[in-house]
C-alpha cells in the first residue's frame, strides 16, 4: 500500500474503495484542508455512492449524544453492518482525535475494522463545515459503510447545515434541556424525524416526554409523525427500540419515494451553498484588494451612495452580473 506521502489521485481512490483505514483517514483529512487532490478523489469516487444511510445526531452538548451513537453502533455491529462516524464540533479547534468529554464514549469502536470513527472541527472557517462533512460523507460511502452517523454539537445554524445532508435525523434531549424544548415550541429548530429523550431515569423523564409530545401534536403535518423514544445510553436501554423507529422512518421514507426526492433536494441545495460559500468568498477577496470597490463601501458609509447601487455596481465589477433588480423601474 502506498506510504503516507505516496497517494495518488488513483492509489487514495483505490484505496477507499477497497476500505483501507489509511487511505479513508487521509481522503477525510484532505477534504477538511481543501486540498485539490481531494476534489479530483471524491469526483472518481461519486459514481460509486448512494449506499449508505445517513442519520444525523443533534442536540445540546452534554445530552448522551455520543454515548447513544455508540450504543447504536454496537446494536448494528451485531449483524456485521459497516458503520461510519462524523463528529462534528463547530467550537473545537482540533480537526481529529478531538475526544472531548463525553465523545470518549466512542473509543470502544476505534479498535473495530468495521467501524471508522472521525472528528472533524471547523478549522476557523464555518461556512466549509457542511461542505467538508457531505464529502466526509461521500468518501465514506463509497468506502462501503452501508450507515454513516453524522453528531453535531448543538443546534446552531452550522449544524442545521451539516444536519441538512442527513436521511434521517435523529435529535436527542435529557431531562433539563429547557432550552431545546423551547427552541422546538418556537420553531427555532427543525422538526426532527426521530426524537430520543435520554437518561431515562431522570424524574422529570416523563413530563419531558410529555411535553416534547404536545408541540409535535399542535406544529406537525404529514404523514410522518416523529416518535418519541426515552433511553439510557450507558446501559443501553431503550436503544433497540429507538433502531426500530429509525428503522420505521427509513423504511417510510423508501415506501413513499421520499428517500430519493430527499436525497436530491439535499444534493442540490449543498450544491447551492457550497457555491453560495464560494462566491461570497470570491467576493469579499476582490473587494479588499480593489481601491474602487473600497471606495464604494466607504459611499455608503458616508451616505453618500445607498447600499443597492453599490451592490449593483460591484456585482457588475466582479461577477459581470447585472443585477437588474437593483435598478430603479
């Protein structure tokens, strides 16, 4: 196999393909730091994707998150199924091993060929988070992990993002999470498809439940209603019946054709976005290095020019975009 500074466009490919830890470890490294060489290997590696199912894992930190993909993924190891991890920490600055807290829970998978495990931080640039965790995504697919968990960290607007790629998504609450269940009663958050309430234990277990159940009763539509599941990670109770309800959604969204309309609105808005990214980047490095678009910017904070002429002007400028809608009729 090749050594670590021996990849090649083919060899790295290859390499993922026949599932090599090595090479899967290096192409994930390569889409985090944007590495042209990871563009050419996920675009060979694309046409053999589409395999595997992705659950997204949200929720406030310090929910069990990780304790339940972990108790997850040994449920599913029991029938030999290859699993794939993408932890996603948009505060952490470490973009591997970032084993924080209770993110420890996971390393009694890391010694398991069939399993991949890999945190991934934001490196300081947020907008390439969802970017970095879909190609995280396709590189492991077409490694032949047949179900990828995706974990984020919160529930800001980084991780509604990453969370977008995901089939099913999964959000996890313990009792005391106030701050979820009101973000939910307000529509701050997404409903999820599948809702875990973990720590079953806790007293306040079951008015939680409750509640979570009443503002799915007064905001859900659909033929989908999210069931609720309550669990105890660390001991694992609950989560056989939570892989079931997963199992339910999946088995829903394939019934219905929803699966595929999903799976193609979520590539074509990532598209969308990574373009938006792109653009938005583009553009503010041509601003600072041109003395007439500064000049501009400073118009406007003058008031000596309205900020949709300057938009106007500059999209003419940069992109050769005339953006009509900015004339006056």
């Amino acid at each position: 196999m090749a050594g670590r500074r021996d990849w090649t466009r083919e060899t790295l490919a290859a390499g993922v393909r026949d599932g090599d830890r090595r090479a899967l470890a290096r192409a994930i490294t390569l889409v985090e730091n944007r590495d042209a060489l990871a563009y050419d290997v996920v675009a060979d590696l694309y046409p053999h994707t589409g395999g595997a199912y992705a659950v997204g894992v949200t929720g406030p930190p310090g929910v069990g998150k990780s304790s339940l993909i972990s108790a997850l993924v040994r449920l599913v190891r029991g029938d030999g199924t290859e699993v794939g991890v993408v932890s996603v920490d948009p505060s952490s600055p470490f973009s591997q091993g970032a084993l924080l807290g209770d993110r420890i829970r996971l390393t009694d998978h890391f010694l398991d060929p069939g399993v991949f495990i890999r945190s991934m931080g934001t490196r300081g640039h947020l907008g390439g988070l969802a970017e970095a965790t879909l190609q995280a995504l396709l590189v492991l697919d077409a490694a032949g992990k047949e179900l990828v968990f995706l974990e984020t960290v919160g529930t800001g607007q980084s991780e509604v993002e990453v969370i977008g790629i995901a089939d099913t998504v999964l959000l996890v609450l313990m009792p005391g999470s106030g701050d979820s269940v009101q973000a939910l009663k307000a529509g701050i958050m997404e409903i999820p498809d599948v809702i875990a309430i973990n720590k079953m234990d806790h007293p306040q277990a079951k008015t939680m439940l409750n509640e979570v159940r009443s503002i799915l009763a007064l905001g859900h539509g659909g033929d989908w209603s999210p069931p609720i599941v309550l669990t105890e990670a660390t001991r694992g109770e609950g989560v056989p019946e939570l892989w079931a309800k997963i199992g339910e959604h999946r088995a829903y969204l394939e019934s219905s054709g929803e699966l595929e309309r999903r799976r193609r609105a979520n590539l074509a808005r990532e598209v969308f976005a990574v373009a938006s990214a792109r653009a938005g980047q583009h553009l503010e490095q041509a601003v600072s290095g041109d003395a007439e678009l500064q000049r501009l910017l400073a118009e406007v904070q003058e008031r000596e020019l309205d900020p949709l002429s300057a938009v106007r002007e500059i999209l003419e400028k940069v992109f050769r975009i005339h953006d009509e809608r900015t004339r006056a009729s």
